[in-house]
C-alpha cells in the first residue's frame, strides 16, 4: 500500500475565505441546534471498528464527541437519525449556505484541488487495467465540472452522479452527455469527496458504495482524520470542527478496519494535507487562549515558514496531516 507527498502553495484562503466560513460555522451552529432539539438521538458504537469500548472525548455546541478505546476513532454519538439528518442538509439554510460557499469558491476548488484530485483518479484507474467496466460515478457531487476534469481523463465511457448538490442552473446547464441518475452495480470507479465524514453509518455508506462497483472496481475517497497534527493540537477548541458537518472523525487505523471489513484492498492510504500547520497558526492568532503543547506553540512563534513547510511534509509522509485521500479497490 502506498502512500503519497504533495507539494504545493494552497492556502486556507484560497478554499475557505475566512469570513464565509466563520458565517457557515455560525449558521450550522444554530440550525444544528433547531434542526435536532427534538430529535430522537441514537447511541452508537464506534463507527469504524464497531468496537462498543469508547469514552467521552468532548462536547462541542451541545453535541458529545465520543472516543474510541480500541483505534482512537472521535465521532458524535448520540447522534440524530439518518431520516433528520438527511432533512437537515436537505432543507436548512445552512445546507443552502454550504452550497453557496461550494459555488463562492468553485474556481478555487478547481484549480487548486479538483484538478489534482482527477488526475490522481485516472492514474490509479489506468494502473488497474480494468477492462470489465468504464463506467465512473461521483457521490455527493458539488460541481459538474468535476466530469468536465473526469472527461480530460479520457477514461470513462459513461459517468454519473449520486446525491448531487449543485444547483438547479448546472443542471441546466450540463451537456448532454453529463451525469444521469447513477446505476446500482457495474460501475469501475467511484469517488466521494468529504462525504464520508457526515455519514450516520459509515459502514453502510461503504456497503453501498461497493454494491455499485464490480469486482476489482476502485473507490477514491477524502476525508478528515483524527490522526492528523491540527485535530490533534486542536482538539475541542477547533474552530473548523462542527456538527452535523463532522460527525466522523476517524483515525488512520479506524479508516484500514473500516474499508477492509467492506471488503476492500487498500491501493493507497495518504495524508498528502498542506493545511494543518496553517490552520493552528490561524486557530491560535484568532483566539490566543487556545492551549497548545509548550513545544508546538514555541515552534509556531519561532521558526519561519520554511521550517513550517518541512514539517508540513514530515506530516504528509508519516500519514500525520489530517486530510487523508484513499484508493480502495474491491476485493
């Protein structure tokens, strides 16, 4: 199994303006908070390793962060049902505003991730040599360019997408040989970007993505992790952290037990983030009574950014940097 480091110049900036996200923060809050006043809160064993040993890691704005004892997973629980929260980023202004925020930095995206993310995709999937299927699915699809980028690819003979979220002009707008209405089964590749992080069952969520694949077909995913450097130096006073948007935060050794248990061969398991240093100096710039370790917060005041980029990439090659990327291929 693999494992990759990336180097780039993104800033958090370029992809999270600061003032869009603090209002996103605010209004997920709120509506969170009126959304499931009167939900009926499900209690769940770790939603990794299914491991029932777990304990309260912390509470943040109402909800309780439990962790687990046997792989370190952090996930909410209670949580609310998968009917409310699928209501919830159905209907609240706070899904509308996630998709304005999505639309607000779309070029970003493209340009800094997207792009990457899809050539990353077509190499493994051209490394497979999968013959049997060329068909790709999207789930959770934010964007139609995304199958712009997968078209560059020359790849995939049919593509789709699963739960999009773009709005109703996209729609419109898509050519006519754009996502339908995805297939059940007999797909070669499927991707799903920052959505397994919300899922009220994981496990589940990989059980259908995998009943959509054929054999050997592969499942390229992202995620945060809680092995990474700024969940970890963070904790319960990370400002980017918030419910029902976060309510699987997995380890590294939960997300292996996790896919394997589907039935998934792990191709690549990295944290190529460049984020995470950047992140704690802005999380302790905006409110300095945040604790951090003596030695974090003496490196971050005293060392320069080339240090900070050399332990960025200490991060990525150790699996240590909180955004992990995944190709999985079915067993």
């Amino acid at each position: 199994m693999k494992h990759i480091v990336v180097t780039g110049d993104l800033q958090a900036a370029d992809i999270r303006p600061p003032a869009l996200m603090s209002r996103f923060r605010e209004v997920s809050i709120a509506e969170s908070q009126a959304f499931f006043e009167h939900s009926g809160m499900i209690a769940l064993d770790c939603p990794a390793c299914q491991s029932h040993l777990t304990s309260e890691a912390f509470s943040k704005n109402g909800f309780t962060y439990s962790q687990c004892a046997d792989c370190d997973s952090v996930f909410v629980s209670p949580r609310p049902s998968a009917q409310d929260l699928a209501n919830y980023y159905e209907n609240s202004q706070a899904g509308k505003y996630r998709n304005f925020l999505s639309h607000e930095t779309a070029d970003a995206r493209r340009f800094h991730v997207l792009r990457s993310r899809m050539a990353w995709v077509g190499r493994i999937f051209d490394e497979s040599g999968l013959m049997n299927s060329k068909s790709y699915a999207d789930i959770g699809t934010a964007h139609v360019f995304i199958f712009e980028e997968a078209k560059r690819l020359r790849l995939f003979e049919k593509m789709y997408s699963v739960h999009p979220s773009f709005d109703q002009e996209e729609k419109s707008n898509e050519p006519e040989s754009g996502p339908r209405d995805a297939p059940l089964s007999g797909l070669g590749a499927v991707t799903a970007f920052e959505q397994l992080e919300h899922q009220f069952s994981p496990q589940d969520f990989l059980k259908d993505v995998s009943e959509m694949l054929v054999e050997g077909g592969i499942f390229f995913l992202t995620t945060r992790t809680i092995s990474g450097f700024d969940l970890q130096v963070l904790w319960d006073q990370n400002p980017y952290i918030f419910v029902p948007e976060h309510l699987n935060l997995l380890s590294i050794e939960g997300i292996k037990i996790l896919l394997e248990g589907a039935g998934f061969r792990l191709l690549e398991l990295s944290t190529p983030g460049q984020l995470d240093v950047e992140l704690v100096l802005r999380a302790t710039a905006d409110d300095p009574t945040i604790p951090v370790p003596r030695f974090v917060r003496y490196f971050m005041e005293n060392r320069g950014i080339e240090t900070h980029a050399d332990f960025q990439s200490f991060l990525q090659k150790n699996r240590l940097s909180s955004h992990v990327r995944i190709a999985a291929q079915k067993a």
